[in-house]
C-alpha cells in the first residue's frame, strides 16, 4: 500500500518504522526538509499543508492508498473530498478535522455525546471573553481554538488577566481564526491519556492507561501504568468509546481525560499516536502505539493488546537554537540497564523543542514512580549541545 503521512515529526518517524518493517511505502511531507520521518521514508514532500492547493498537488502526484495525518495543522476540509476519490484518510476525515478546531471536537464530546467536560464557553473578542470567564467563574483557562502543545495557552485567576490571556491567546492562534475556549479550571488530581484502537472489523480495544506530566503545554514524563480505579477506568473507556465511534473510521486515538474527586471529564483528543504514549516504545506492550496505529490502518486484526511491563518515557529537550546539534552522554544513557533512548534527528533545536526521549521499563509489580525516577535521570545524562 501506498501511505502519504502528512507531518513528519518524531511520533511519524516511528509510524513509518513501523510501515517499513511489513513492507508498505511511505511519503512523508512536512513543511521543512529532512524531517525525522522523511530519513525513513521513501519519499518525501515539503509544503505548506495549510495550502489546499499545495496539498491536493500532493495527492494526485502520489495517488495514495492512505493519507495518515500526523499533526493537526493542515487544510483538512480538503480531506472530505479526498475520501470520496476513494483515498482512506485515517481514522477519517471527519475525525481528522473535528479535531483541528478545539471547538468542533469539544460540542460534539459535550453537547452531542454528553460526555462530561470543564463547563466552556467560546470567545472572539476581549469582551466577550470578560463575559466568558464571568460565566466559567476564576481561575479559568484560555486556548486558541487552533494551537497545540500549549500554545497561546494561559489561566486567569484574576480579572486583570484577561487581557493579558487574550492577547497571548491572539498571538498564538493557528490560521485564519481568532477565537479562544475559555473553560473553567479542574482541580484534578492527575490526568491520563487512554489509548484506543478501532478497528475496521473488530472491537474498540484499549491500551493501560498512560499518566502524564505537562509543563509549558508539553509533556516532560510519562508512564504506563497509570494508577486510575476501576470505576474512573470504565467511564473513561465508555467516554473513549462513544467519541472515537461518533468520529468513525479504524486507528489509534489518544484520548485524554482528567481524573478528579467529582470524576472523569473528557479533555480533547489526537486521532493518531500520541506523544504521551512513547512510552510504550519501552516495550510496556505487545505492540507499541505505532504498531497498533499501523494496524489498524491497514485493517489487519489485532486479537488482544497486553500489558508486558512497567514502563516511562522522559523528554530529551534542547536549551539553545542551533542549525547543527549534537549530543553529549549517549554513551552514559546506553550503559543504563532496562533503559533505552531515541534521538529524533531533527536537523535544529531551539529552547525547549523535543530531540529525543529517555525510555525505562520494570517488571509489572515495580511501583511506577521508580520507573518515571530512572527515566528521568536518565534523560538529563543526555545533553544537547548547540
Ligand atoms: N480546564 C483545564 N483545567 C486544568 N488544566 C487544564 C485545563 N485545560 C488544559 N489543562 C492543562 O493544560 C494541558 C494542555 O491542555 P490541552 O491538552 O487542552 O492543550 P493542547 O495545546 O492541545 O496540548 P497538546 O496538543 O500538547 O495535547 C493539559 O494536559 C492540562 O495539564
Ligand atoms: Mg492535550
């Protein structure tokens, strides 16, 4: 089969590994060459894949079987269309673009499914957020409706924030829209990311539940298991389940949830691997979240997903710009035992972008907070130099 992966980051890198090894072909496109996908890919495009014209070029020339989006900035109306030409576009595009826009996803989880989300309330302007955040109530949280990992992202606790929040909220708006979420702040007590599989023919399967640590919108360290009780497991797996369903299509979703005293509440979701959910490149299962992806994807059944170790995963970040970086330490982090590591290959850095990822792993019964402390340390024994 022919895949076009449109975004070309780490998580990609590992999907297109992941292809490789059953013998499929993959173009990878970004908007920059030499991205860490496009080093194992067969081919390769750069464009800017907010550009519908730009993108439908890519299409025809390579004539996919697949189109397995990576990130969620791209022109993804377009994909309707290209699901009528007879293209899989995975899971499908109607969840490859619900998901672009914070808004689509959100009142379709909330109002549509019901599901139980921090109340929220939408904003164009900096008056309509002041009445926003009266309606939510203090502290709150302000998100463009199209950003990522964080960006354009700030809490207000007090009403002088809200000027502020708009501003940084227009400045790291994607696109074409200006408009922000505002949502009431959950004091939770620790938030997780379930993995879900659906599957073209077969049932919705699900991965242990993933925790996470964020830090300026990204996270630095994850774990799986997560300690969650059974009850908050079932009603995050039924909310799982009716949001991936109503999206449709086969593939891996991370859906993220927080778990706090009054229960489970739906956060957003990636219809595509996680980052959270690199941790399981440390063998915690059978098949790791690419594995799965790539599975189900091409419709090749999946009879059960076992939990083999306890495993965590620790960010490697770079602390300079550079358009050549090296690493320090790769010998100290390879001499660690049930240790392993990825550097992504990115060809620059600058302040805190993501160049690799320390990966630990225990038997089963280790208490995993032991397994995120030797991910950790052995993450910062590696250095990136500009
Ligand atoms: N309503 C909220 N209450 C408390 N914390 C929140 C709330 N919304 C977001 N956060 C915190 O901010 C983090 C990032 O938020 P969110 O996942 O919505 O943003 P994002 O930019 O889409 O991030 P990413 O793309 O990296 O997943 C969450 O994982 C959580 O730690
Ligand atoms: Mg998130």
């Amino acid at each position: 089969m022919k895949i076009l992966l449109l975004g070309s980051g780490e998580l990609g890198k590992e999907f297109v590994i992941a292809a490789q090894r059953i013998g499929q072909t993959v173009i990878a496109v970004d908007s920059y060459e030499n991205a860490p996908a496009m080093q194992v890919a067969h081919g390769f495009e750069v464009i800017n894949m907010l550009d519908g014209n730009a993108l439908d070029a890519v299409v025809s020339k390579h004539q996919p079987d697949y189109i397995v989006p990576e990130i969620e900035a791209i022109r993804t109306e377009r994909f309707y269309d290209y699901e009528k030409q007879g293209i899989t576009v995975v899971p499908s595009a109607k969840a490859a673009n619900f998901t672009m826009n914070r808004k689509a996803i959100r009142d379709l989880a909330a109002k549509e499914l019901g599901l139980k989300t921090a109340n929220y309330l939408y904003a164009t302007s900096a008056e309509e957020l002041r009445k926003g955040v009266e309606a939510v109530g203090m502290p709150c949280v302000v998100k463009p409706l199209m950003s990522s990992s964080g960006k354009g992202q700030s809490t207000i606790k007090t009403e002088s924030d809200i000027e502020k929040a708009w501003q940084y909220a227009v400045e790291g708006s994607r696109g074409d829209v200006v408009e922000v979420i505002v949502e009431a702040f959950v004091k939770f007590n620790s938030e997780i990311t379930l993995l879900t599989v659906t599957q073209r023919n077969g049932n919705t399967l699900f991965c242990a539940p993933i925790g996470h640590r964020q830090e300026r919108g990204d996270y630095q360290e994850s774990w799986q298991p997560a300690n969650v009780s059974d009850k908050d497991l079932q009603e995050a797996q039924n909310m799982a389940r009716k949001v991936t369903e109503a999206l449709g299509g086969a593939g891996l979703f991370g859906v993220e949830f927080f778990l706090a005293d009054d229960g489970v509440y739906f956060s957003e979701l990636s219809p595509r691997p996680h980052d959270t959910g690199m941790v399981t490149l440390s063998g915690t299962q059978n098949f790791n979240e690419f594995e799965l992806h790539l599975r189900a994807v091409l419709g090749l059944p999946i009879a059960e997903i076992t939990l083999e170790k306890a495993g965590a995963s620790a960010v490697i970040l770079a602390s300079a710009d550079s358009q050549n970086p090296t690493y320090s330490g790769i010998e100290k982090i390879a001499s660690l035992s049930n240790v392993d590591f990825r550097i992504f290959g990115k060809p620059t850095s600058r302040p805190y972008r993501r160049m690799g990822v320390a990966l630990a792993k225990a038997p089963l019964e280790t208490p995993v907070e032991e397994v995120v402390q030797t991910a950790v340390s052995a993450a910062q024994s590696v250095t990136v130099n500009p």
